[in-house]
C-alpha cells in the first residue's frame, strides 16, 4: 500500500509523529514492523516512508485491516507485491509459496 503523505517532499515548520497503529505491537528487534494477533492470525506491517507491506496468513483479516487503515489514513492499495525496497517477490499460488531476489549491481569506474 502507497500512503499519501504530502509533507515528504514539503517544507515543514512544524513537527510530525506518527503514532502506532491501533492494536499492533512494535517489533522489539525491526524498526519500522508492527504486529498484530488477532483471534489466532497474525498480521505483519512493515512500514517505510510512505509505503506500507501487509502480509499475515488469513487474507480475509489482512483485507480487514487494509480497510481500517484506509479509513484513516489516505492511502492505495497497490495489490499484490512484485517489488519492495528493491527486492523482488515472486509468488506461486500453487504452492502457496513466495521467492525474493535481489540483485546487486556494482559498477565499475
């Protein structure tokens, strides 16, 4: 998910806190994940700047929760991740299973 936020890229006078969303917990050893039992599922929210990576094993849940942050928060929903921070993801649904590349480029001067 893609949250619009239009102090990124303005000129504050001000300061800006972000709090934690409700009901997740912050991950004690990953700045920026947050966690969230919920009735046995658990949901993962990583977030980076303005964009926000919800992942969980119930997608019924993860809808839920996407829901409720939009409600909040000006955000677009983005689908299915194929790139996060540069990282590849390659998913099987057949499998049910997800690949993640990276590939380093190092150039010569």
């Amino acid at each position: 998910m893609d949250v619009k936020s239009a102090f990124l890229n303005g000129l504050l006078k001000e300061e800006v806190y972000v709090t934690q969303p409700p009901g997740f917990e912050k991950c004690k050893v990953e700045y920026g994940v947050y966690v969230k039992e919920e009735n046995g599922d658990i949901i993962i929210l990583c977030l980076y700047v303005d964009d926000l990576l919800i992942t969980g094993g119930n997608e019924v849940v993860i809808q839920t929760v996407k829901k409720q942050l939009q409600q909040e928060f000006d955000m677009i929903d983005l689908g299915v991740m194929s790139y996060f921070l540069g990282i590849e993801f390659i998913h099987s649904q057949e499998w049910r299973t997800g690949d993640a590349s990276k590939e380093v480029c190092i150039g010569s001067s």
